[in-house]
C-alpha cells in the first residue's frame, strides 16, 4: 500500500515536471543563417536601395547597403556625396556605414536611430532589413 503510494506520488511529481518544462518560456531561436536580400522599386531618379545581410550563429553578422542607378552607386559618386554633405549635413559615405554598424551591433531594426541628414535613407534601410530578416526569422 505505501509502495503504491509513493509510485502515485512519483508519478505525479514526474507529470508535473513534464508540464511546467513544456508549458515554460521558451528562448527565442536566433536567425537562421545564411545571407538574406532585399531591394526597393526604382526611385523618380532611378535609384534602387538594396540591403544584403549575412547572418552567422544565429546574428546578424554583416549588412551591406547601397543605393544605386544605370550610372552607378551613391556610395562611390564622390560628387554627389560632397553635395548631399555640402546641403543635408550627411551623405552615403557617412550615412550606409552607420546604419550597417548600427543593425550588427543591435541586432534589431526598430532599435536602430535615423541618421540625421539621412531621414529618407535611414526609413529606407530600416524597411528593407525587415524584408530581408523576414526570411531569416
């Protein structure tokens, strides 16, 4: 009779334990790895912003992000970027390294502040990397 008992209460303990582990919060899984892509529609200008990002362990590990056109990128045009420094204070050459060292550090894009002078750019980057991390979740 006291053997039953305790086996009862055994039994019961180990049900127990198997609910609250089940029931309990779970970790939220990393990304899964591998390198994500997202681009816009061609601008009034013909600019396509695109964000390339590569995820590693499970975190963001590396984020490339351009604007370009027929002619070339915003990034490498050191005319534009001397006009756009000269007119809003900030250009691509300052603006797409920040929000990319930004989101690594972060590892989340709505944590991730506007660059001053770079309003447009930044809503740009900030939409993109949800597409691409879209994939990755």
């Amino acid at each position: 009779m006291k053997s039953r008992r305790v086996l009862s209460l055994l039994a019961v303990a180990a049900l127990a334990t198997t609910v609250f582990v089940g029931c309990g919060k779970k970790e939220e899984a990393g990304l899964k790895n591998g390198t994500y892509k997202a681009a816009s529609e061609a601008d009034e200008r013909g600019y396509v912003a695109s964000i390339e990002i590569e995820v590693k362990d499970g975190k963001i590990a590396n984020v490339k992000y351009d604007e370009a056109n027929d002619a070339g990128s915003k990034l490498a045009d050191a005319e534009y970027n001397k006009k756009m420094k000269e007119i809003s204070g900030s250009n691509p050459e300052e603006a797409f390294p920040t929000l990319e060292k930004a989101l690594v550090e972060k590892q989340d894009v709505a944590t991730v502040d506007a660059v001053t002078g770079a309003t447009h750019t930044s809503e740009s980057f900030k939409t993109l990397a949800e597409k691409a991390l879209a994939d990755a979740k």
